[in-house]
C-alpha cells in the first residue's frame, strides 16, 4: 500500500504519526525499508518526504531529542520494548507447538503471561500485611512520617 497521495496533500505534516515516524527513523532499530512499509511507504516516497522541509524539521527535533543524555532510560526501554515485541511469535511458536519439551512450553508460557500482564502475580494478594511507611517532605521543615495504623479489612 503506497501513501503517494499523502505525499501531495495538504494535510499537516506535523501529526503524531508523523512524530512516530520520525523516531522511528532517527532511532535506527530496524531497517528503513521496515519502516517505511510500516507506515505505508515505499523507500523512495519515505526519502521523498525526508526531504520536504517541515518533516525534515520534525525528523531534526526526533534526532536531537533522541540523542540527548536525559534520553539514555528511554532509549534503552525502547529498544528493549522492540526486543521483546520482535520475540513474541518466537514464544507463542513454543507455546503452541505439542513437539516443544512440556517445561520449556510453559516457560515461554508464563514469560507471555508477564509480558501481557495477565500473570496474576501480585494482584489481589492484598500485600503481606506488614503495612506501610509514607514520608512526605516539606519545603524548609524536617520529613514528617506518617505510620499506618495497624487493622484488618474485611473483603465485601
């Protein structure tokens, strides 16, 4: 699917897809042909509009920001994020082959259920019980700590 009509019209280039596509570029996780059919480009359309100068701009601010030391955690999340994403038809390949060994089956099993958020761990355990500490620090005065009051609660 091509998006040369995009490329002639006169909607905004400033959207939040075109952002997207812009760190996408800059941030060099996968190839550019990758990208540019992701987005519905071919490599000469996608170069096309990397040379229009308002996308050019918005490809520029995605370097810049991209690049900066404050950017480290989320580059490293990002690129651990397309790792994973990339890995999940390897586990779900595992999952659902009857010929995988039974513990490697639910291995990759339980590792979808994490990556999901569907592995029930921690949820509605209610905490160990052991209460909490919560310290709020005032401008100009000494932390002040407030500690629970131990009690039980009745689930309805």
């Amino acid at each position: 699917m091509s998006n040369t009509s995009s490329l002639n019209s006169s909607e905004p280039l400033t959207t939040e897809r075109d952002s997207q596509l812009a760190l996408e570029i800059v941030s060099d996780l996968r190839p550019f042909d990758e990208i540019a059919a992701a987005y519905g480009y071919t490599e000469v359309e996608l170069n096309e509009r990397m040379l229009k100068p308002a996308f050019s701009n918005i490809v520029a601010n995605a370097r810049e920001i991209w690049s900066s030391d404050m950017n480290v955690k989320e580059r490293i999340r990002t690129k651990a994020a397309l790792l994973v994403e990339g890995s999940l038809l390897d586990m779900y390949g595992l999952v659902s082959d009857p010929g995988t060994n039974g513990a490697v089956r639910n291995a990759s099993f339980i590792n979808l259920a994490k990556v999901a958020e569907v592995d029930g761990a921690g949820r509605g355990s209610g905490g160990d019980g052991n209460g909490f500490k919560l310290i709020i620090n005032l401008p100009s005065q000494d932390p002040i700590t407030v500690q629970a009051i131990e009690g039980q609660v009745e689930d309805v």
